[in-house]
C-alpha cells in the first residue's frame, strides 16, 4: 500500500500561481511513475502531468509551458507548479503513483479555484 497525501490547493487570481505537494508513505523509487490528474464535475479524469523514476515529464497540452512537474525523492515528494492560471484550471486535482509492482494508487484530492 502507497499512501499519498497531497497539500497545496487552494484560491487564486487568474494568471497566479500554485504549488501543489504530494508526499508518498513509501520511498519514491518503489514507485515507476508519479503524477496528478484533474477532475471536474460530470467530466472524466484527465491527466495533467507525469514523471518517471528516470525524470521523463509528460503534460497535457492544456497546461504545456504553464506547469511543471518536478521530483525530490529525498523526501519522497512530487510537486506540481502552477504558473499563468485560468479560470478553466478550476477543479479536483488528484496525486497518483503507479508502483514498479504495477498497482496504481491515488490520493484524496486537493481543489484549485481559480477566480476571473
């Protein structure tokens, strides 16, 4: 079992920024691959970034230039930067990891508001 716990939502201004935290119960480099996907009422869970235990990153396009995704695997941690936020970056984003057994895990959540 993987628990993950994530910090960091919260409200901010349109083209402000966030940070979004999402420590792991277990050492960084049993999981294959972190990284956060995003929910928004009656929509399907999309993804948002990854990162490899090797560093490879993954965007959306929707978020390409704007986030990024970054690892401290001293402290078992994955980090979301938020920079250029609009209002349509609204919603639920979720923490995810997928071990190198291959089990995927996810966290509670953590909402971004972003007002116009």
């Amino acid at each position: 079992q993987v628990q993950l716990v994530e910090s960091g939502g919260g409200l901010v201004q349109a083209g402000g920024s966030l940070r979004l935290s999402c420590a792991a119960s277990k050492s960084i480099f049993t999981i294959n691959t972190m990284g956060w996907y995003r929910q928004a009422p009656g929509k399907q869970r999309e993804l948002v970034a990854t990162i490899t235990r090797g560093g490879s990153t993954n965007y959306a396009d929707s978020v390409k230039g704007r986030f990024t995704i970054s690892r401290d695997n001293a402290k078992n941690t994955v980090y979301l930067q938020m920079n250029s936020l609009k209002p349509e970056d609204t919603t639920v984003y979720y923490c995810y990891a997928k071990t190198v057994a291959g089990n995927d895990y996810w966290g509670q959540g953590t909402q971004v508001t972003v007002s116009s």
